[in-house]
C-alpha cells in the first residue's frame, strides 16, 4: 500500500475525440514515418502481421 509519501503525483489529461486523432496521427508520423491513413490501411491488410517492431505495436496500440 502506497502512503502518501510515497505516492507520486500523476495528471491525468483527457482527450478529445479529435486531439486523440491528431495524437495518433503524430505517433505514426513520428514512429514510423507514416500517416495513420497508410498505417491503418496497411495494418487491416495484414502487411504488419509478422513485424515485432515495437514501434509498430506501439501505434497499433492506439487505434480505436
């Protein structure tokens, strides 16, 4: 059990639907040079089916 000396403080932000799109966008951008479109697109496909890059995980984390 966690006292209060030893908690940490945590913010908590809440996105909207939109900045969460635009968050998602970055990610993908940053990540893995792609646009969500593509990505999203190709990972529907399968074309990321057996890629353990964790970058890829990590975005494909994010999608709704």
């Amino acid at each position: 059990m966690l006292t209060t000396s030893d908690a940490h403080d945590i913010d908590v932000v809440e996105l909207t639907a939109h900045e969460e799109q635009v968050y998602i966008e970055q990610e993908s951008r940053r990540l893995l040079g792609m646009s969500l479109e593509e990505f999203r697109g190709r990972w529907e496909a399968g074309d990321f089916r057996d890629n353990d890059d964790p970058k890829v995980t990590q975005v494909a984390m994010l999608l709704s």
